[in-house]
C-alpha cells in the first residue's frame, strides 16, 4: 500500500501540496506513522481510528491498510473501525480574522477532493469503501463533529484540517476519547503556504 500511494503522489522539493497524487505526506513521514501504527498494535492499545481532514485519502487508505495487515499478520481479529471526516468540497475559509491571503490559498481547486472520488481511490488500493467498518462522515468540522457520538474509545486521532478553528474543533470534542496509550498527531501545526509578501 505505502508503494501504491507513493506511486500516485507527486512531492515536490519545496511544496506546500502536490498538485496531482493520493496525500501530501513524504514517504519518510508514511513510514514514522507506520511505526507509530504498530506501537499501538504491539501495546495492545485498543480503540478506534479517526482522520479529520483527509483529502484525497492516501493517508486515510495508508492507515487502514497497515493496521489490518499488521494485526492479520499477529492473527490479531480486526475489531477497530475507521472514522473519516472531511468537507470532501475543499475549504470554506481559514477562520483566521483578516487573512486574505490564506484563505485566498485555500480556496485553490487542488484542495478539493469528492466523497466518490476518495471512494474510488480506496477500491483501487484494495479497500472495500462499502465496508461496514469504514466510515465516511461528510460536512463541515464545525457542523459534523460536535454532534457525533463516539461509539468507542480512540487510538488514533489525526487531526490534518490545516486551520485553527477546524483544529480546535477536532481538540476540544475528541480529544478526550483518545484511550491511554494512544496517539494523537496534529498535522501542519504552525503551517503556513508559502505566499510571497506584496
């Protein structure tokens, strides 16, 4: 699977997305989140999965893949469903006051990636996106996750929605559901794009 999703990214050297493939992540940060899905999994920490922010899924298809394959080759019964949050329309704003030119960034196509879309890139990586233990949940983080009920304690919350406000959303409703032993990654803390000053 970490070939498969490489396969369809495009990294540039200095970027700040690419313009055509599956995720923005490196293959060396693939593989840290791969070792961290194993710790989880070698520490019998159990819980759910939850992605906020997942774009065009490779991150989402990477970590699913890897926590089934790793727990059948334990002989470990795959008992953990997989949460996917995401506008899947792109960004509707920054939440930043007077940041034009962020949200002048975020508004870009590229950042847009449809629900059909994503569900078609996980069957064509292997992923059944009908399997009743993935789950899709589309709309806006602010609207979304303050009315979701969590089912069951979480052991992985990764949290990509790349603005403030969808951040705190995701921090102040899950958070807390997050079991001991338990990873929480904030991806693009403190990220800016690289916007040239006028």
């Amino acid at each position: 699977v970490l070939a498969s999703v490489l396969a369809q990214s495009r990294y540039y050297e200095h970027l700040s997305y690419p313009a055509k493939g599956l995720t923005m992540q490196s293959a060396n940060n693939l593989k840290l989140l791969q070792a961290q899905i194993e710790s989880i999994v070698d520490t019998n920490v159990d819980g759910d999965v939850y992605e906020t922010g997942i774009w065009r899924a490779g991150t989402a298809i990477f970590m699913t893949a890897v926590f089934r394959a790793y727990e059948s080759f334990l002989g470990i019964e795959p008992k953990r469903h997989f949460y996917f949050f995401d506008s899947f329309e792109g960004f509707k704003g920054s939440g930043a006051r007077d940041d034009n030119a962020l949200d002048t960034h975020l508004s870009s196509p590229n950042y847009v990636a449809p629900l059909q879309k994503v569900r078609t890139s996980f069957r064509e990586c292997g992923l059944d996106p009908d399997d009743s233990m993935i789950h899709f949940v589309k709309g806006w983080f602010e609207e979304t996750i303050p009315k979701f009920t969590v089912p069951r304690k979480i052991s992985l919350l990764r949290l990509d929605g790349d603005v403030y406000s969808s951040t705190m959303t995701v921090l102040e409703h899950l958070h807390a559901h997050v079991t001991m032993g338990g990873w929480v990654i904030v991806d693009d803390y403190h990220w800016r794009p690289n916007i040239a000053k006028t």
